[in-house]
C-alpha cells in the first residue's frame, strides 16, 4: 500500500518522482510543481516529465480512511457531524432571534414617529386656526400685528381661576362658539355650577375634623365584608360610597350584578340585574329632596339607571342607555348631580339629563378609543384617558378639545384612571405602567412622578376630597400618599391585589377591594 508523501493518504492517481523516488498523488503533485517547480520533499527541480505513473490492478479497491475502520470509528464520526450540525442550528436561532430584536425595535421606532408626527399634525393644524395677520397702513407704512388667541389655555385658566394673559385691546375677538349643541338648560346649568364653585373654591379650607396625613400612617384594618357577588365569575370590579348615608355602599362585579350593601346591618340591600356582562363602573347620584339613583355601565355596551322607590324601598329601573357601540370605560356624575357622562371604546363620549333620562351630547369620534373618565370638580371640564398613553382634556359646554397631555420619555401605556384633585389644580393619572403622575393643569406639565415598583399595575386612583391624600390601588395592593410632600403614609397589602379604593367620610377611612371581598381601613379605635 502507498501513501501520498503531502497528504499522507492513499493516492487514488499514483505517481512516483523519477528523481526523489517519492510517491505522490497526480493532482497534489502537478499543483506543487505549477507553484514552485521543485520536489516537495528534496528540494531538486522537478518537472512533470519526471513523474512515473504507477500501474496498479483497477480490481483492487481504494483503502478505507482509517477513521471509518471500526463502529466506534463510525460512531464517532457521526457524533462530530451531529455536533457540528447542533453548533450551526444553534448560531442561526441566535442570529434569527437577533434579527427578530432588530425588527422589533426598528417597529417601535417607527410606531412612536408615527405618534409623534400625528400630535404634531394636530398642534399644527390647531395653531393654524387660532392665528391671524391684520394688516393697517397709514400713508407708506405697513405695520403687520401677528394675534395668536389659544382657546384651550384661554379655558383651562378660566376654570383653574387663573386670568388668562391680557390682548393688545387691538383687535375685538370673536364671540366664543355655541355650547355645542347642549340644551340651554344644561348649559346654564354647567355655567352656574362652575361659578358657584370657582368662587368657593379660593376660600375652601380643610374641614374641622378631617383626618390628617399625620393620622393616616396610623390606618389599621377595621373590617372585612367577604363574599360578595357570585363565585363565578368571581370579583368586585367597581365601589361607590354613599356620601348622604356612610353605611351604604355600591359595587358592580364580574358576575354582571349591581349590589347594594348596608355596612351597619351586614345585609345587601338589593341585587339590580339587568346587564349581560360585567360591571365596569358603578356611582350613586344622590341630591337633597330627589329619589337616590344608582348608576351603572358595562362591557354590554349599555349604561344603566336605577331609582330609589320611597314607598317601597326598593330599586326599580328607570332607564337603558344604548347610545355607544362599545364598552363603557367611564362614568360619572356631574358636580351639578343632574348630567351623566360616559366614555365607550366606541372612541366617543355622551352627556345625558338625569331628570328626563336622554342623551344631550354626543361627541364626535375621537383617533383612540376612551378608556377612562373623570370630570373636573367646577364641571367644565372632562379628563378622558387613551390607550396611546395620552390624556384628553375637553370643554364640557362646547365639546373642544382644550389640552392633550402625553407623560414625556414614555412607552406606549393604556390610561386606565383618572381623579381630579378637588382643589382643581392637579389631574392624577398613570404616567408609565409601574407609576402615576400628579399633571398642575395650571402649567400643564407633571409636577411629580411617584414610582411605585417594577412589579406594580396600576388599576384605580384616586384623590380624596380635601386634596391632601391620593390613593393608588394596583397588583401589589393599596397605598396611600401624601400631596405636596408626595410622601408614602401606609400600604396595605393583606388583601393582594386590589382593584379600586375609595375615601370615607372626612377621609377617616379607606375602602379597598381585593377579589370578592371589601376591606376598611382606618384610624384605630
């Protein structure tokens, strides 16, 4: 058997240097010589001339590479080209997955330009409508006066008390538009509300003999109502207190059932039935010498009214409200407690006459679905929250749009809930999704923003009625914050994950709920 003197393999062509007498293979060797003209093993000068074919019996066939010799050989080799299959498959599901990461951030990029441009369409097109050149020439001179009036600064600072920054008395301004197809009634009934309540609000103090921040850090548990609503689908999704009977209490849950429950009895008032999915949202509108209504919206689609019958004590249905072709995200009372206002994904909200039961105002269609509601406390004004992390502010007599706030340097977030501070000054809200933002509305900007934790979801907030304390209610429980000082008073979390809070009268206690059960905490007896 002959070996190749470069490969050390058997030759398959085989031919021996007339000069060297070393045994090569034809194709190895013709190729040394092309290159260097020498025998690869002495060094003399070779030539192919020099080569002597080596004539061997064709019968006999190739020898096998020593590695394919014996199984274990054999196994072995196979073992390699497994591996060697594994370590490629490995390094092309890194480069996919690398890939992947790219086009995922390419994707974002591009979706938050988008947003970007979008909003910057829209401040372009609103400035264009509030700005105006006039033009006076006295003899050869031409004196131009550029006038920019922005009505949305113009009505927030109308309602925060704020006097709005005075014109140069050159031009007249227009008369402001009609209030958008509300009923004069309502609209008067709006505009009384807010004056009365914009010129108390300068002289509100904090009640005697409401709780303290001091004194929150000192909540204990009080009591726990278990087991409300059915098991299935088990949880309480909403909560409303009632302010002219503290005992009282309202929740709607998964199980598509309105409760009302007395507190001092342990015993549920009344079961009101009547949606088809579950309760989003519950409130009570209660008003000195009128029947107490109870107020509902669902994922139905449908809002629903409910009345207090003196004569039998019980609740009967007053009205169905099926204005909106998607769910109801929002509900609310007006603070003059005679208009409902609702939120749907429909991207729309109403106003409706709680005498007479009827839609007053519909609104035209929005670019985002409304996905949370909250009315300013002098009622001229409605927060409506959006999937695109940003927050509508709309004049509630004309239906415009006065402010749109988005949190700066922030991913894409759905705004789940809103609270007004009841001075009116400041908005809270979810500014990412593990922390909230107190918005001044006077500037508008956030003022602070409380983080609350990687692992915490937010789902309810909410200010307290004197405007010191805001609650948050999410997956790692309850807390309670003090505003101004934005110092954390007291946490709560026995209960898991809570879904909505609620403050008690004069602040002395708070309500949460987590799954099935309602808890109360408050100063310690």
């Amino acid at each position: 058997m002959f070996f190749c003197s470069i490969s050390g393999e058997p030759p398959q062509d085989p031919v021996v240097s007339s000069k060297s007498g070393q045994v090569y293979e034809r194709r190895l060797i013709l190729k040394y010589i092309n290159e260097s003209g020498k025998d690869p093993i002495t060094g003399e000068t070779l030539e192919e001339g020099d080569l002597i074919t080596i004539k061997a019996s064709p019968q006999a066939p190739a020898p096998r590479p020593p590695s394919a010799t014996s199984i274990p050989a054999l196994l072995q080799s196979l073992q390699n080209e497994w591996d060697a299959a594994m370590l490629e498959t490995f390094t092309l599901k890194q480069q996919y997955n690398a890939l992947r990461q790219e086009l995922s951030v390419a994707l974002y990029a591009q979706d938050a330009a988008t947003r970007v441009v979008a909003r910057l369409m829209r401040e372009r097109d609103a400035a264009r409508e509030y700005v105006f050149f006039v033009c006076y020439q006295p003899k050869d001179i031409i004196y131009v006066y550029i006038f920019t009036f922005t009505r949305a600064l113009a009505s927030v600072s109308a309602t925060m008390g704020v006097a709005a920054p005075p014109t140069n008395g050159d031009v007249e301004m227009v008369e402001p538009q009609e209030a958008g197809g509300l009923p004069e009634h309502i609209a008067k009934q709006i505009d009384e509300t807010h004056a009365a309540l914009s010129a108390a609000r300068k002289k509100r103090k904090v009640l005697a003999g409401y709780v303290s921040p001091a004194a929150v850090k000192t909540f204990t548990a009080k009591h726990t109502i278990p087991s409300l609503h059915s098991s299935s689908p088990a949880g309480i999704t909403s909560l409303a207190l009632s302010q002219s009977n503290p005992s009282q209490f309202l929740t709607g849950g998964n199980d598509k059932i309105v409760q009302i429950y007395d507190r001092s009895t342990d015993k549920v008032l009344a079961s009101l039935k009547g949606h088809t999915k579950k309760i989003n949202h519950v409130a009570f509108r209660e008003r000195e010498g009128e029947s107490t209504l109870v107020l509902s919206g669902g994922a139905d689609k449908i809002a629903k009214i409910w009345s207090h019958d003196s004569a039998s004590g019980e609740y009967i249905p007053k009205s169905t409200i099926r204005v909106h072709k998607g769910e109801i995200t929002g509900l609310a009372v007006h603070p003059s407690s005679t208009i409902l206002a609702l939120s749907s994904t429909d991207k729309t909200y109403s106003l409706h006459d709680l005498n007479t039961f009827e839609a007053v105002f519909r609104s035209a269609e929005s670019d985002e679905p409304f996905t949370s509601l909250s009315i300013h406390p002098d009622g001229t004004l409605l927060g409506l929250g959006t999937p695109a992390s940003t927050i509508q502010i709309y004049d509630i007599r004309s239906g415009a749009i006065v402010a749109s706030l988005t949190p700066p340097d922030s991913p894409p977030f759905t705004v789940n809930t809103l609270s007004f501070s009841e001075n009116g000054y400041h908005l809270l809200a979810p500014d990412s999704l593990s922390s909230v933002g107190v918005w001044d509305l006077r500037k508008p900007k956030i003022t602070t923003s409380i983080k609350l934790g990687d692992g915490f979801k937010v789902n309810k907030v909410s200010y307290d009625s004197s405007a010191q304390l805001l609650g948050v209610a999410g997956t790692e429980g309850l807390r309670v914050f003090a505003h101004k000082t934005w110092e954390e008073l007291v946490r709560f979390e026995e209960g898991g994950e809570t879904s909505t809070l609620a403050f008690g009268q004069d602040g002395k206690e708070i309500w949460g709920v987590s799954g099935r059960d309602v808890r109360i905490w408050g100063l310690p007896a």
